[in-house]
C-alpha cells in the first residue's frame, strides 16, 4: 500500500499548522462504505446477533472494507464505529458496535491501514443537552447537583474509554456533545460555565495527556461559543453547522490559531441536491477555504445512509480537482 502525509496533515491541522498541501478530509461518521465496496460492512443489529467466532470474522473483514474504500476515497482520517444508541424505539442506529467490540474493531483497522490516515473515535465525556427527556432539563433547575454528578461520571468514564482507544492505536478521541440546536446553545450561560466549558477543558486536557488530539462534535448554532469553547484546549470542534445559521468564515475567524473546525458540507444537500450542485458546492468551499489553517473538509454532520453515491462521487470529484488545481500552485 502506498504511503502518504495523510494522517500527519490531519493532525497538523488539528494543531491549526499552516500546511504545505490541500486541506484534510474527514467525516465524523461516513455511513456509506458498502457503496464503495463489494464487502459490507458487517455493523448494528446484524453484528449483534452474531456468535463470538462470528463477529471476529466480521471485525476481521470490516477492516478490510475499510482499507479498500481509502483505496477509491482519499479520507486523511477515518473514524470508526462507535458504541450503542438507538435512532428509534426498538430500532439500533447504523454505525454501531457493542462496547467490548468497537476497542477492537479500531485496533485491527490500525493493523491494516497503519500510519497512511488517522484514526479517530467517538466517546463521552461531555454531558449532550439537546436531546435529553423533561426529567433532564427540570434537573437543571431543580436539582443542579444531580447534574453535577452526571457531569462527572461521564467525564471519568470517557477519559478512561480513551486510555483503551490510545492503546488500540487511536489518534484522536471526539466528544460527541449536542449542546445546541438551530436557536443556539442548548444551556444557559450560567450552565455552559458550570457543566460544558469546565468538562471541555478537562477531557482535551486528559486527551492531550495521552498523546492524542481532543475534539468536540455538536450540531446546531455555536457561534456565540467558539471562541470560548478555543480557549479550552480542544484541537477540534467538528460541524459548524450551515443548517443551524453558522458561517464557516466567521467562525474560523474566531477560532484561527486556537482550535480547527472541522466541516461545513451541508448534509441536506448531501441527501436531497443534486451531483452538480453537490460538486460545485464542495469545489467551491474547497477554494474559499482550502489552505486555511484550521481547517478540515467534511461534511456539516454524518454522511448517512440515505446519502446517493453519485452524489458523494460528487465530493470525491471536488476533492480530486481541488488537489489537482493546488498542484500547479
């Protein structure tokens, strides 16, 4: 397999390094594997209904369909499937695998792909907002020291999962945090400085103690957080959401030399445009914002399922000509 700087950009970047090539690539969550893959990626429900000899045949040849879709997709970073959750009642979401299986599947894509991209997994560690039931947000208010403790175990429960990520060969760890939505900030400025800022600091701080690159995933509208959420140590904060009213140039401008943003891509146009728009919009945040430091290509979200692969074929053609049009530069 061929070597490049792939991996090493991705993480320069996360460091906000002026980089001598293009922009890296990464999505939080790519969904669409198999459509770039004549072996499926084996994940969700149906890896769960799988005996013991049979899911380390599918960890085994996940790592396969992972090596050969970078072969078609030249992603600088590739995260890989993270813990339970479900996307209804009943219903497990897609890109899953249970707790004591995700540790291994990073590890033996590690063992395939080595150094040629980055690694990144998703954990804890921040408390999320915006999804959470009526009994979470009367506690709020009601009951701060419940919260308090809620805070801290999944701070200590996703600094230790990280301790295992480091081990299997992960580069980066993302706390996966909704903590907005389209209006804004999901708390109140009196809770962001109790709860989110301080966890922040505290996760990016153990992370970069373990010789790995902190980051944080939220949807919604962030603006008036970036450049607090800068000053916590996080190498990363992963959407920048278009949707929610976000604007890419604003919030790097905030952010420069501080923490990368990561995206920007918006996803409804992912699922629902056209490949000519898709391409042309991904060409042309390609040359607005390309060789800024700080900066990671991507989608504003997970690149889901019901995404067309013609119209992700879109994205790779942008990020193809993109690369090509920098090399006489």
């Amino acid at each position: 397999m061929k070597t490049n700087n792939a991996r090493l950009d991705f993480l320069d970047a996360l460091d906000c390094k002026r980089l001598s090539g293009p922009t890296p690539w990464w999505e939080v969550e790519f969904h669409r594997w198999n459509a770039f893959s004549e072996q499926p990626l084996i994940l969700g429900e149906t890896f769960a209904a799988l005996d013991a000899a049979g899911r380390e045949t599918a960890i085994r040849q996940n790592a396969e369909t992972f090596q050969q879709v970078l072969e078609k997709i030249p992603f600088s970073a590739i995260t890989t499937p993270g813990g339970f959750w479900h996307s209804g009642p009943g219903q497990l979401a897609y890109f899953i695998l249970p707790d004591d299986t995700r540790f291994r599947q990073l590890q033996a894509v590690k063992q395939l792909v080595g150094d040629r991209v980055a690694l990144v997994a998703a954990e804890g560690g921040v408390i999320m907002g915006a999804h959470y039931d009526p009994d979470f947000c009367e506690s709020l208010f009601e009951e701060p020291e419940k919260i308090d403790q809620e805070v801290e175990a999944r701070l200590v429960r996703g600094i230790e999962n990280a301790k295992r990520w480091r081990d299997m060969g992960a580069d980066a760890i993302y706390a996966s945090s909704d903590i907005a939505d389209n209006h804004g900030p999901f708390f109140n400025p009196e809770q962001m400085d109790r709860w989110i800022l301080p966890a922040a600091e505290r996760f990016a701080a153990a992370i970069k103690e373990m010789a790995m690159k902190p980051m944080l995933h939220s949807d919604g509208n962030l603006t008036s957080y970036v450049e607090r959420l800068a000053r916590t140590g996080l190498c990363g904060l992963q959407a920048i959401d278009t949707v929610a009213g976000m604007d890419l140039s604003d919030s790097l401008d905030k952010a420069r030399g501080k923490m990368a943003l990561i995206g920007n891509l918006d996803c409804g146009l992912l699922v629902a445009g056209t490949p000519e728009d898709v391409e042309r919009t991904a060409f042309e945040m390609l040359q607005a914002h390309g060789t800024e430091p700080g900066w990671i290509f991507g989608a504003t979200n997970a690149v889901q399922v019901e995404v067309p692969a013609e119209n992700y074929r879109a994205v790779i053609r942008a990020m193809n000509r993109y690369r090509k049009s920098t090399e006489s530069m």
